[in-house]
C-alpha cells in the first residue's frame, strides 16, 4: 500500500517536472471561440484557391510532431541565431508555408496571441484531410509554440524515403504508434507528390525490379535525368488514378509494384506489414478508422509546456519579449 502511494507521488512528481501539457478538446471555448471555424473556414478557401495546400498540411503536421514535439518548430525562419529546419534535406519539397500566414493572420484578427502555430498546423490538417476526403478526425488542442528549431536532430527522428522498414517501425513506434497505425499513415502517400531526386536511384543505371516495367518506364519519362538539379520542378505524382484523395488506392498501387518510394514498396515487401497493406487495399473504411487513430496519435505527440513554450505572434519567428 506505502509503495502504491511512493509511486503514485513519484509519479505525479515526474509528470510535473517532465513540463509535458495536457491537450483538451475545446481548448479555445472561452479564449477564442471561433478559433477552429476560423481555421476551417481559412483551410477551405485556401483549398478551393489551390487545391495542394490540404495535401501541404499533413506533411506539415508530420514533419512537426515527428521531430521531437508537436510544437511549430518546422515553421521557424533563419534568423537571430536559429537556423529554420525547412534547410534540411529531409523537408525537401515542403510548400505552401506562405499561407499558414494567411490562417494565422485570420487567427490574430480575431483572437490576438491567443491560438498557437502548433494548434493551427494540427487542426489546419484535420481539416485539409476532409478536403481530400479523408475522415473527419476529433482533435485536442492546447499546444505551445517552440522558442527554437530542432534542425540538429531532424536526420535522427525523421525517417528517409529509402530507409529500412525495420527502423521506419522504429521510429514510429518511439512516438507510439505500431504496425498498423505505421501502414495507415504511410496511406497520406495516396496524394501529393514526389520529386525526381527522391526517385531516380530507383530508375536509374538500371530500373529497380520491384518495380513495375512499364510504371518504371513512365516514371523515367517523368524523371529523363539520372541525376537531377534538386531545384527543378520534376516530379511524379504519387497516385495517378486519385492524386488528390485520401484513399486506399495507395495500397492497390503498391501490391501492384507501383509505390514510388523504397519506403512505399517495402510495405507490401515486409512480412510484418504486408497483412496490413492487404486490409487497407481491401477496405477503405478500415484505412481511414486506422489513419484517423495514428493520426491523432501523431498529433499529440510530446506537447510542450506554457513555461518552456509559447503562442507565437508571427509563425516564422518567437516573439520579442
Ligand atoms: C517513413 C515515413 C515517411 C517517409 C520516408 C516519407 C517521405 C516522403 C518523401 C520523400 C516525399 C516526397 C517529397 C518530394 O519529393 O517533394 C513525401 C511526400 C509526402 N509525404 Fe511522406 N514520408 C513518410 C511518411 C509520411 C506520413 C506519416 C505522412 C502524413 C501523415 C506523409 C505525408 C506526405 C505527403 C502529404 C506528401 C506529399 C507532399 C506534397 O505533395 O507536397 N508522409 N514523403
């Protein structure tokens, strides 16, 4: 009973000092009502204006709650002694940041300093994957905005396209998500799109026989330079059939050796993952219950606290205090 009560104290001791926050739902239902409509209502006319802008924010969202916290470091600029994540290699081919500005400054008209850049990169997702037709997804909010970039450990917590899907399991796991979850969230691979340079070691000298022949050929017509300049606009979109739906045609593409990524076909490839991909490729419902609950997972990812965070202003820079 005496150890019961220890661990309980060292528990809440832990939980004090860890400086992690508890997200909520509503958390703006006094503060700032309307925040989630504002951000709604912003990521539907930015979807309607340009339609790539829902495919931007789920990226956004991964790339920020993978590396370390949920916490907007990803929208960081290169200035007064930080150096802006979005130089890494691993955020190649991130866009659309200009019109995060757009729902922030929709934000601040009408609750100044009030809605965090963490809350808007998750609700601005949640809300993008409905413009793709993706499931409606029930999100916390309540997060804080980091005072600094976490460029120096990106290479260590984002996984990179061609890497083993042992240690991509890893890494998902680590922010607890497992197996299916893992499968289910590699489906945001069913839109947007991936440049040449992540695919070419895959076409060229000679094309990766896991890969469909005449999808390799097509995808050499897309990507005719073995070595391209990272700066040129050539790329492959990821699903030809439904490149701007979230739905399980991802998983029919790469049972039929047409996943751009190393990462996509290893799916179907690996034992551990393979039973998942055929469910998801079986049932779209099953995919989107799936995604839905990794997603969140994702999203909640280490929160940090009001003392070692805050609400920024401006998204690309910590406020002047
Ligand atoms: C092992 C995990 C993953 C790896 C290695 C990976 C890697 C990549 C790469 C290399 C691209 C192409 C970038 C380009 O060439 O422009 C890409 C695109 C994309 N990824 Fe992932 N990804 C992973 C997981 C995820 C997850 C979990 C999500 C979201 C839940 C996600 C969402 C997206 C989206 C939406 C795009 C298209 C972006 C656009 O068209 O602007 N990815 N990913």
């Amino acid at each position: 009973m005496a150890s019961h009560k220890l661990l309980c104290i060292f528990l809440f001791v832990l939980h004090f000092y860890s400086g992690h926050s508890e997200l909520q739902l509503n958390y703006y239902s006094e503060s700032c009502p309307n925040a989630e409509e504002i951000v709604k209502q912003t990521v539907i006319t930015l979807y309607k204006e340009h339609g790539n802008t829902a495919v931007s924010w789920l990226r956004t969202l991964f790339h920020d709650c993978m590396v370390k916290s949920c916490d907007a470091s990803i929208l960081l600029e290169s200035i007064n002694g930080i150096q802006s994540e979005k130089i890494s290699k691993r955020n190649m081919g991130m866009r659309n940041f200009k019109y995060i500005n757009t729902i922030k400054d929709a934000l601040e008209s009408s609750c100044p300093m009030t809605v965090s850049c963490a809350d808007l990169v998750a609700l601005a997702a949640r809300d993008g994957i409905v413009m793709l037709g993706g499931p409606h997804i029930e999100m916390k909010t309540g997060r804080k905005d980091s005072k600094e970039s976490h460029l120096a450990i990106i290479d260590a917590m984002l996984p990179n396209h061609n890497d083993s899907m042992l240690y991509v399991l890893d890494r998902f796991q680590s922010v607890g998500i497992d197996v299916e979850g893992t499968v289910a969230l590699l489906g945001a691979h069913s839109v947007g799109r991936v440049h040449c340079i992540n695919l070419v070691d895959r076409l060229y000298p000679t094309a990766d026989p896991t890969l469909d022949p005449n999808f390799a050929e097509y995808l050499k017509r897309r990507c005719p330079h073995p070595d391209p300049n990272p700066l040129a606009v050539e790329y492959s979109r990821s699903d030809l059939q439904t490149p701007m739906i979230l739905d399980n045609m991802y998983y029919k593409n790469i049972k039929n050796n047409k996943g751009l990524l190393i990462v996509d076909q290893q799916l179907v490839s690996n034992p551990i993952t393979s039973p998942y991909v055929d469910k998801m490729a079986a049932d779209n419902d099953y995919f989107h219950d799936q995604f839905a609950k990794a997603l969140l997972t994702l999203s909640e990812n280490n929160p940090i606290s009001e003392e070692e965070g805050e609400v920024r202003k401006d998204c690309r820079f910590v406020n002047h205090n």
